[in-house]
C-alpha cells in the first residue's frame, strides 16, 4: 500500500476498518461464531448488525456454503 495508519490497538483498527464500509443501520456483518468480543463491539458501533456463522470444525474457519 501507498499509505498507512498507525492505531493504538485492534480495537481501534475494527473501528477504523468498519466506518471506512459507511455502514448503515441495520446493515449485516457476517462473523465467525467463534469470535472474541471487540469484532461485536466495533459492529455494534456502526449500528449494524452482527449475524453469526457456524465455524468448520476442523479448521475453524467460516465456510461459504455455511455463509450462504
């Protein structure tokens, strides 16, 4: 990249990332449903809307089958 930001921590690197989207209210944010509490946090924010993915089992990971 040409440019870059530095923030204080990941908190604020959600934050940043999410208004960057200009997401509206209402506006659904896919998540693994293994997540930690800041990923929730940032989205809630932007007043969207988290919607929860299973993860695969053996890797942890959101499938797109699962996403759809």
């Amino acid at each position: 990249m040409k440019y870059g930001i530095a923030v204080s921590n990941g908190s604020v690197a959600l934050d940043i990332s999410l208004q960057l989207l200009d997401l509206e209210e209402g506006d659904e944010v896919i998540v693994p449903s293994m997540t930690i509490i800041s990923c929730l946090s940032a989205i809630l924010r932007t007043k969207a809307t988290p919607v929860f993915c299973d993860v695969d089992i053996k890797t942890w990971n959101m499938r797109l089958e699962d996403v759809k």
